[in-house]
C-alpha cells in the first residue's frame, strides 16, 4: 500500500459521509483514482460502505474504517512516519554535507552575492 491508501483511510474516519468526488478533491486526485483507492479498501474488508436510509439520493453512501482497517490505519501511520524519518535524517546528511563542499570550495571570485547560508 503506497501513501494515498493512508490519506484515504485518515479522510473517511476524519469525514465518512463525503462523495467520491468530494473524497478525490480532498485528496487532490483524479475522481477515477479515488473511486480505485475506495473499492481497493472495500474488496480489503478495511472499509464498508453503508447507504444513507434516509438520503433523497439513493447513490449517497457512508464510508466507515472496519476494526481491520483501524488496524490497517495504524500499521501505515507508523511506516510513513519510519519513513519520513529515514528521508528527515538523509536530508540533513546531505545538507550537511553540501554545506561542507561549500566552505571547502569557497573562492572569493566563484561566490555569488550575498552569503551563502551555512
């Protein structure tokens, strides 16, 4: 499962009630990949979908995480948080290490105006 999965599930717990639509504006997606994302949790038994009882549109659904995918949820968030971790701790190596190429490398006729920040 890749990161939109997460975004999905954290959506439909945070807002049950949204459209397709709405849940693929939420999620700044194309209406056809929300709609996959949706039905891929559906069939994964992570989320059910209920109809409104008493909704004038009779296509108006309910979107609600199962217990499997509260689970799910939680195991995603801890690996996209592992994740970011990793990508937070190579970014600033390399930053550190850029900023050592810098001073190493410094020439007063190569340095642009202004000081680079290091």
């Amino acid at each position: 499962m890749d990161e939109n999965y997460l975004k999905t599930l954290r959506v439909l717990e945070e807002t049950p009630s949204l459209s397709q639509r709405m849940l693929a504006e939420r999620l700044k997606l194309s209406l056809g990949k929300a709609n996959y994302l949706l039905n891929a949790l559906i069939n994964q038994g992570l989320v059910k979908a209920v109809h409104f009882k008493n909704s004038a549109n009779k296509r108006s659904y309910r979107y609600h995480l199962t217990p499997e995918g509260m689970q799910r949820k939680l195991e995603l968030t801890y690996q996209f948080i592992q994740l970011k971790s990793r990508e937070y701790e190579h970014l600033q190596q390399e930053i550190e290490t850029l900023k050592l190429e810098v001073e190493h490398s410094r020439q007063p006729e190569v340095i642009p105006q202004g000081r680079i920040p290091v």
